[in-house]
C-alpha cells in the first residue's frame, strides 16, 4: 500500500496544500518550523485519529477555523480508495470512504496503515507508562479495528466508575450508589478482560521483532526485550485483607506473566471482579480504581535491566527504534495473511542519529513499499535512502 496525493485544508499551518507521492522513498525537506512534519501528522492521524505531537484535536485546526480536512488517495494492488477526514472543533469528526456518505471517524481506522518514527518517541523508554500502552493500543486498533471499540468502552466505563468512587471521598456514597458500583464492576471487568487479552497477545508477536530490531541497528551486545505488567499481578490489600494473587482463580503466590497469558477473556473477566472486591475499601478511600489494563505497564528491558532509568542516549534510541520497526513487522506479518504494508513516516529522526545509527535504519528500511522522511537539509539523510526529494515551503510545496 502507498500514499498517492494527500491534500490538506485549514489542517495546521495549512490552508491549502497538495502533495503528490509515489511508491519508494520520498525525501521532503525544508528548515524547522516550515511545515513538514504537519504533512506527516495528518497521515498518521488518518490512520490512528490520534497526533503524535498533542493530546486533543483542538491544535490540528489552522487558528481562527472550526474545522480542517485531510483527504488521501491510497493505492493497493490495483484498487484505489480514497479516504477523508473531518476534525470538528465544536463536534464529532466524521469520515468519508470513497465518497460515501460520511461515517463515523473510526470506521476509517486500519485503511490507511502507518508507523510513524518522530523524535517524540523517546517518551516510550523515558516517558510515563500511559506513553507505552498508548503505544500498544495504537498498534492494536491499526491491526484490528473492532478493538477501538474496546477501548473506548473501557474508558467509558472507568470514567463512570471513578466518578462513584470519588462520591465516597465526598461523603456523597449511599447503598445505592454501592449496588450501581457492582454493575459497574461487572461492564469494566468485561471491557478490561477483552483489552488486557489483546495486550498480552500483541505483546509476545512484538517481542521476538523487538529483539531482532534491536540487534540490527546495535552490535548486539546487549539483547531488548519487552514484559507486560498487570495490575492484577500485584494486587493485593496493603492492610492484608487478600493475599498476593488472589485475583487469579486457581494459582498459588504472585500470578505471572505467563498466568496471565494462559487466562482466557472469561477467566480475566472474573479475575477482575474478584480484584475490584478485594480492592473496595482501598479504591473507596482513594477515590481511583486501582486494578485494570489503565494501571498497566509495558516494561522495556535491555540486557538485564529494565532501559527506563538505565539506557544510555544511544541505546534509549535505539529501543524506541526498534519498537517502531517491530510494530512495522507485526504489520507485515498481517499483510502476508491479506493486510496492507504500512507506509513509514520518519520525521526529522535522522538528525537525532549518529552515523552509524543512521545508515543502519536506512538499510533496513529503504526496502519498504512507500518511505516518507522529513528532513532540514539533505546531509541528514543517508546514501542509502535516495529518492525523489521535494522542497516544502510556507504554507505549501515548492514542486
């Protein structure tokens, strides 16, 4: 799959741009701050509806407009589709496919498949773990689109949840309220039970790429590898009213990771609910749910110690490199089985890699279906990634 013209309406800086493409690599340069990692924002927006850059939608829009437009024409094989988006200040955003008549925005999630390399994902080994399971999530939705439901049911129901709990730090909690915080139990059990089983799936089809990943682009003397960390591992009543593990049905001490991989969807949903009960008083006191797949973490470990707090520079590069290209190889593995190959984005990455660093993704990369690379000037971009260069300039493209 490749990206064959993307045009972009009051999108950022944007009130008009155009951008024709082609298969191979794509070099767009131009001086920070012109414009160029806009373009690639809008792409990986449509295919994620989420920015790399910002958390809301609200910055997306060219300032003074309400609404912003991104619309790509995507070739595969020989069928072309051609995808639109609008992000709304004030409403919904809303899509279109094949100019159709307009349909939810996720419904246009997993047709355009990206992985996008920024500079921003230095946060994935630095940043908080919300940073590592948006990571997976994205990946997840990119890979099976019903999971977007998921998601937000989850997040639907811990919003509701929450809110009672934080009733009882207000002294606003009755008996009533208890009886609706059990069937709230029972909904965020289930939503849970469905994301935390998708998690630990996609989680071991992306070790075994991690570790390759890794290996190429370091002299492989040290191995990367990733483990998944539930909250219902190590919940436990602090004043010893459950013992470690007593979530799990059937296990003995502190449930593992591979406990946890070995539950079926049913098995988590009632290990939830046994870890919300054992969990009441705690989470009335503080007012947060403290079990479910939004107290999670992603560990990233690099030879034996985890690479948050002990990776040098380099190697923090490194690994969130090779997390990006792993994701680039679970995708690939799905278009072997009637996917598409993801188009990927490396925006003003090169100028953050020494030498080495740089030829090495270059080689492994260049082979990829459609390459897109913003750069400042052209030194930054390795010999092994020629192709066609275009000049971005304010406010549009220098053809």
């Amino acid at each position: 799959m490749y990206l064959e013209h993307l045009s972009l309406t009051d999108f950022r800086s944007y009130a008009q741009v155009d951008l024709a493409l082609e298969p191979g690599v794509t070099v767009l340069v131009g001086s920070n701050g012109i414009g160029k990692t806009n373009l690639m924002e809008a792409i990986g927006y449509l295919a994620t509806l989420s920015s790399h850059r910002v958390s809301a939608d609200g910055p997306l829009l060219r300032f003074g407009t309400d609404r912003a437009l991104v619309r790509a024409r995507l070739v595969r094989g020989g069928q072309i589709t051609v995808l639109e988006l609008e992000i709304n200040a004030s409403r919904a955003n809303r899509g279109r496919i094949n100019r159709s008549n307009p349909v939810r925005a996720r419904d246009l999630l997993g047709i355009c498949q990206t992985v996008l390399f920024a500079p921003e994902d230095l946060s994935l080994v630095k940043g908080d773990p919300s940073n590592r399971r948006r990571f997976l999530d994205e990946l997840l939705v990119s890979l099976i689109p019903r999971h977007a439901a998921t998601r937000s049911d989850y997040d639907r129901v811990l919003k509701q949840r929450n809110a009672l709990l934080k009733s009882a730090r207000t002294g606003k909690f009755t008996a009533g309220h208890e009886a609706t915080l059990d069937v709230w139990d029972q909904h965020m059990a289930r939503a849970g039970a469905e994301l935390l089983h998708a998690r630990l799936e996609l989680v071991e089809r992306l070790r075994p790429h991690l570790a390759s990943a890794y290996a190429q682009l370091t002299d492989g003397s040290k191995a990367a590898d990733a483990a998944y960390r539930s909250s219902l591992q190590n919940m436990m009543d602090d004043d010893g009213g459950a013992a470690p593990g007593a979530a799990l049905p059937s296990s003995e001490g502190e449930p593992g990771y591979d406990d946890l991989r070995k539950l079926t969807v049913e098995e988590l949903t009632e290990a939830y609910v046994r870890a919300f009960a054992a969990s009441r008083r705690k989470e009335l006191e503080r007012g947060i749910s403290l079990v479910g797949p939004h107290r999670d973490e992603l560990e990233l470990v690099l030879g034996e110690a985890p690479a948050k707090g002990y990776a040098s520079h380099g190697e923090t590069w490194s690994m969130c490199l090779s997390l990006r290209l792993a994701s680039y190889y679970v995708m690939l593995d799905d278009a072997r089985t009637g996917g598409s190959a993801p188009i990927l984005i490396l925006d003003d990455v090169f100028a953050e890699l020494d030498v080495q660093r740089r030829r090495k993704l270059a080689a492994i990369v260049s082979g990829a279906e459609q390459v897109l690379v913003t750069a400042a000037v052209d030194a930054d971009i390795p010999e092994e990634l020629s192709g066609r260069r275009v000049k971005v300039i304010p406010g549009g493209i220098d053809e």
